[in-house]
C-alpha cells in the first residue's frame, strides 16, 4: 500500500514538473520578445540603434500601399478591442498594457505577424518593424 | 440591374450547384467540433460547420489558406493537417454529380434555398454586412446552433 502511494506520488509529481516545464517552454513576456527581435534586427543590420515607439506608431496608423493598415483591425487606439475589417468580429485589445494574453506565446506571436503583415504590407515584416511595433504597443498606457 | 445579389442568387440556383445541402441529425444543430478547428477557423470568422460544405469543398479551401477570400490564414502544416482531417470526416455529403466544388457556404444551392425568405435590406444592414456572418442572425452559431427558434434579425 505505502509503495502504491508512493508511487503515485511519485508520477503525480514526475507529471506535474514536467506540465511546468512544456508551459515554460511556451509562455513569454512582450520583453522577452523584444530581446529575441532585438538580436535578430542587430544582425540585419550592424548599425541598428534601438526600437522607437514613435516609429512603431507610424507604422501602425498607416497603410503601406495596400487597402488596410494595423489599425484597420486593431483600431487607432490598441488598448480596446476592434473588430476585423472585413467579418466584423470582434477582436481583442492588442496592446500588452490592457490585454495579459498578447505577446506571451511565440507560435501565435508569430503566425498572426506573418499573416497580418502579408495582408498589410505585402510580405514579412522585419525584426525592426515587429520591434517598433511591440515597443509602441508596450507604451501605452491601460 | 436592381438586385445584383438577387439575380446572383438566381443565376446560382439555374446553374445549380451539385450540392444539396447538410444532412442534419438534430434539428439545426451541429454538433462535431475540435479545439483546433474552433480556434484557428473561429478567430476572424464563426467557424463553419464541416457539414455545410462536401469534403471536396473544404480541400479545396485548406489548399488555399494563404489566399483565404482576400487575407492570409496559412498555417503551420501540423495544425493543417489535424484540421483538415477534422473537416473531411465530418464533411456533408456529396450528392450530384463531381463539378468544381463550392468554396463559400453562401454558394451553395442549400444555403440560397434556405435564405429564400429573407429580404434584401436584410442582407445591405450594415450589422449583417455580408451572408458570410451567421452570428448576425443566428444568435447560437458559435455553439453550432442554427435552430429558427434562436434566430434574431437585427
């Protein structure tokens, strides 16, 4: 009896640190996004300076030669929700400040800049632009 | 020219396409559903019964996810694949004979004929906006319930 209990103590622990470990693995903070584009727009270019919020806003509020800009979706105000230009469903608030969920999964991180910027601009964007970006949206206040 | 979409319809219902529309077990209701598919195909839209559209339709729509009706919506092949399995197994039936498949629910002889009764201002209120946004009427779709008792035109 002392051996099955142990046992299952055992697994339940083996199970629960290995849970913590994979949720790890996933979970980010928008900070930790920054260092990540950060590095990456340091190797693009030698020369790079640092992000400017100032900068990620332009690019935010305007169109880039095609139909719709961030803000079409996302509102110019990214601390409340929008809604997609097209289906009119509703969307949560992008800015970190007013919604915990953004910018803590790099899957998802990923897979919604490389859509979005495909619509938006046409093609990827680089780790300077998502680094502007995510710097202005970490500006603003709640 | 007075109605477009009306004689678009029309023109839809004359050409016939070879899909007759979903078998349902329980009223208007669909009840198949997968975590994956409820959050990578309900994210900008209600994600769409598989049973409204035959399983050659929705193949034809997963290997277009990059050009999906004017946005990119391509994912990682893992989640594709999982997703795509889902919507062919509870695909509608193919009734008909092989023609090129539908890609909108909309298009869909079945859908037209269902929505014969609604009024066209219906469709130009700018809180339906388009035939593709279910949830404006049907107040259950996020839930896959299409049943006319929870139905609210606004």
């Amino acid at each position: 009896m002392r051996l099955a209990l142990a046992f299952l103590a055992t697994t339940f622990l083996a199970t629960a640190a290995a849970l913590a470990a994979v949720s790890d693995a996933h979970a980010e903070t928008p900070a930790d996004f920054l260092r990540t584009y950060e590095a990456a727009a340091r190797q693009d270019d030698s020369g790079f300076t640092g992000f400017s919020a100032q900068r990620g806003e332009a690019f935010f509020k305007t169109t880039h030669g095609r139909e719709w800009s961030c803000a079409s979706c996302h509102t110019p105000n990214p601390t409340v929700g929008g809604k997609h230009a097209k289906t009119d469903k509703p969307i949560g608030p992008l800015a970190p400040t007013a919604n915990a969920e953004r910018f803590t999964r790099p899957d998802k991180v990923e897979k919604w800049f490389r859509r979005n910027c495909n619509d938006v601009v046409g093609r990827e964007c680089t780790p300077a632009e998502k680094g502007d970006v995510l710097t202005y949206l970490m500006s603003l206040a709640k | 020219m007075k109605h477009p979409k009306r004689i678009g319809y029309l023109a839809l219902l004359i050409a016939g396409v070879p899909w007759a529309g979903p078998v349902l077990a329980d009223g208007d209701r669909y009840t198949a559903t997968d975590p994956t598919w409820k959050a990578e195909c309900g994210s900008c839209h209600v994600a769409y019964p598989p049973a409204l559209l035959p399983a050659a339709s929705w193949r034809a729509v997963m290997a277009g996810l990059d050009k999906h009706f004017g946005t990119d919506a391509s994912l990682d092949p893992a989640t594709h694949a999982r997703i795509t399995t889902f919507l062919e197994r509870n695909a509608g039936r193919e009734r008909g004979a092989p023609a090129k498949p539908p890609l909108r629910v909309t298009e869909t002889r079945w859908f037209v004929h269902k929505h014969d009764e609604v009024p066209g201002a219906v469709w130009k209120s700018v809180k339906v906006k388009s035939p593709s946004n279910c949830a404006a009427c049907h107040t259950g779709a996020e839930r896959g319930d299409f049943d006319e008792d929870n139905l609210r035109i606004p």
